[in-house]
C-alpha cells in the first residue's frame, strides 16, 4: 500500500514493521528512508529498477549474479 504523505513524499506500507518513506527532493533525485533511519539518495533511473532487482534475486537465490 502507499500512504501520500505531502506533494513529494509516500510511505510504502508492507506486511508489519515494513514503512520506507520515499522523498522527491528538488534537485530531481529521490530520497529512500528505512524504518532504521537509514537513509540513501537515488536517481529516479534507480529507483526504477529497484522491483527488477528484488524479482531477479528472489529468482536466483542458489546462483551467482554477474554483471
């Protein structure tokens, strides 16, 4: 589920503890913050791909990545 938060931010509701806030910043990156309060500072073609990611290595588990 996401959650709007304002204008420029969401907050990505999974099963439980699972609440990252997503941030459009005005430089045109992205800002992602964990439930830690970690935090990281990404290009919108990144963010992207975070999905494909996720599916690619739930798919690969037993075998190596490369390139």
């Amino acid at each position: 589920m996401i959650k709007v938060l304002s204008d420029n931010s969401v907050q990505l509701c999974g099963k439980g503890k699972c609440c990252p806030i997503v941030t459009l910043r005005e430089d045109g990156t992205y800002e992602v913050k964990d439930d830690y309060g970690n935090t990281v500072i990404v290009k919108k073609e990144e963010l992207e791909l975070v999905a494909d990611a996720v599916k690619t290595l739930d798919g690969k588990k037993d075998q190596l990545i490369c390139g």
